[in-house]
C-alpha cells in the first residue's frame, strides 16, 4: 500500500488522473510540475515502487511489472507532450518578438579585405585585361635564379643591396620576384607576356621597409624590334594614371643588372600636387617603380636569341601607402583593426 493513505492501491488508478492532466496541460512549466509530482522523490509511482520491499515475492513481481509499464508510458506521452508544448511556445515567442528579416541593419559593416591585398589585386586586374599572363614561382630560390641568371654573377656589388636571407644549403628566399620570369623564360618559347606578384624577402626593417614585402614584376619578350622602350613607357604611363589618377609621370635615367638601359618611374607628389612637401622631400616627385629594355646577358642565360623584351617592377607596399595615404609601412603588419577600418 501506498504511504499516502488518500491514494488508491491500485497504481492504474492512481495514474489515470495523471494522464488526464498531461494531456491537459498548457505550459512547460505545469509539465514539469506534473513530472516531478509523477516520478520524482515524492512522486505517485516513486512512492508504489518503496512498497515493493515490503511485498511478498509473487505480488513484488506483479507489481514491478505493472509499474516499470506505468513509468515508460509515462515517459512517453510526457516527452510527446513536451515537443508540443516547446513548438508552440516557440512559435509565440517569434511572433511576439515581430522580426522583420527584409529589414536593413544600418549597423553593418562590410570590408574590403587588407589594403596590401587589395591593392595587389587592382594591379593584377589591370595588367590581366592587357593579356598579361598571370605567373607564380617557390619563396625559396636557388642562386642562379636568383642573381645569376638576371647579370648579378658571383661578387656583384649589387648583391650587397639585395640584405638576402640565406639557407645553408645554398639556398636563399628570393630577394625579388624576377626568378619567376627566368623560370617562365626557360619553360616557356617567346612571345611571352607576364606577371608575377608574390611575396619577397630582405634583411630591412624600418618606416618604408620591412623584413617579407610584395612585389609585381613584368615581362614582354618577342622577336628582336617587336619590343621597343615606348611600348613600355606607354604601359606604365596608362597603369600610372589608372593607379593615382591625373598625376604627371617622369623617367630617369638608372642601373639595374638585368635590364639596359634602365630608368626609374617618378609621379608627381598625390599629397601635394607636385608643390613640394615632406613626403615628397620638397622635389615634388615620389618614385613608384623601376624599369628598363631587358638586358642580353639575361636572354643568353635562358638561351633566347634574336629576341627583345622590356621588364618592370613594383612594391606593393609602396603603392598602397601612396594611394591611400598610409604613412608607416610597419602599420600593416600589426594588427591594429583601426587601419582596416578607414577603408
């Protein structure tokens, strides 16, 4: 018998009220309250299951049988009645709630990805609408590609300008990425048409420079004539203006082992309209890029004859601090989410 003297002896009995209110109840939370009152410490079939002990074995069988029948078919019609009951107050509570997804969030935000990348990218677009072939190579080069092949033979002072992180296997991580164009020469016949962006190393740490840096190089080789200096200089003149806009644009005459004759590309200052500032130096020019007819001592290397070409190069780095006024080269290796966010 049960220790509630009010409650019936037999638990099928006592249990049928209880079914009556689950299936009656309205909330969560008077389904819980029936739980507890059904199958918890005090519970209906909690307090029929302590008087199995004191039954004779034969009963004690009997009624464990009928009670462990009792709680699974409680259990049952408790959790189909609990999906119920949280399917509709879910749907309440969305309704109540009123959110109109088609709204627009004006708190949004959306970005543009880093400036280095984002720069690198209007780069390669241009330069891919002319046909320019888009080219990659390895970040750790062997000397030949790297210096040798491009006139920098063994002891050339211009080596001392690359800083080049060796490996003691002979190997380096290119100082540039013109090892791409002796590897596209050598895999491939003229004409040839590329551009290789990629990372680069030196050992330079400071305002404008920095240990890894982007780099975009070109190259255009055909038959001997088809190539000239003016194709060139149209080419960097038109990206130039694409780049900054209306800016004047001036060639200088310089040295590089791989190219000659070789000149500098300047623009006239974006910061103050060629007047002369400190950015500028008070010249009024700011130098963008580097460039030149390729050298024949490079064509030898690969083994193209009768041949010309023209090559040109520029930091990435360089020409996003330009074009969006950025000041310190270090600013877009520290993680400041400040910087992504003026643009």
């Amino acid at each position: 018998m049960p220790k509630n003297p009010s409650r019936p002896s037999d638990p099928q009995v006592a249990m049928q009220a209880t079914f009556d209110k689950l299936h009656t109840a309205q909330s969560t939370q008077a389904l819980e309250q029936i739980r507890i009152e059904t199958i918890g410490k005090k519970g209906i079939l909690t307090e029929y299951f302590s008087t199995l002990k004191s039954l004779p074995e034969a009963e004690k069988k009997q009624l464990a049988t009928s009670l462990n029948s009792l709680r699974k078919e409680f259990e049952e019609h408790f959790q189909a009645k609990l999906m119920e009951l949280e399917s509709k107050e879910l749907e309440s509570a969305l309704s109540a709630q009123g959110i109109d997804v088609s709204l627009f969030n004006l708190s949004s935000k959306r970005g543009i990805g880093h400036p280095i990348n984002y720069t690198k990218d209007k780069i390669i677009e241009y330069f891919t609408r002319m046909g320019y072939e888009l080219c990659e190579g390895p970040l750790v080069e062997d000397d030949f590609h790297n210096f040798s092949a491009l006139n920098l033979p063994e002891y050339h002072p211009a080596r001392d300008m690359q800083d080049t992180f060796y490996f003691h296997d002979n190997k380096l991580l290119r100082t540039h990425t013109s090892p791409v164009q002796i590897r596209t020469m050598l895999d491939q016949k003229p004409p040839i048409k590329m551009i290789c962006p990629g990372e680069t190393f030196r050992r330079d740490y400071d305002l404008t420079h920095s240990p890894m840096f982007h780099q975009v190089e070109g190259l255009v080789v055909d038959k001997t004539g088809a190539v000239n200096f003016a194709h060139l200089k149209y080419v960097l003149e038109s990206f130039l203006h694409y780049m900054f806009g209306d800016v004047k644009v001036r060639f200088r005459s310089s040295f590089f082992p791989f190219t000659e004759p070789s000149a500098e590309v300047d623009i006239s200052c974006v910061f103050c309209q060629g007047n002369g500032c400190r950015v500028c130096s008070h010249t009024g020019w700011l130098e963008v890029l580097g460039c030149g007819m390729v050298d024949d001592n490079v064509f030898r290397a690969v083994g193209y004859e009768d041949v010309s070409g023209y090559a040109f190069g520029m930091g990435v780095e360089r020409l996003c601090m330009l074009s969006l006024g950025i000041g310190d080269l270090r600013s877009f290796f520290e993680t400041d989410l400040r910087l992504l966010e003026q643009f």
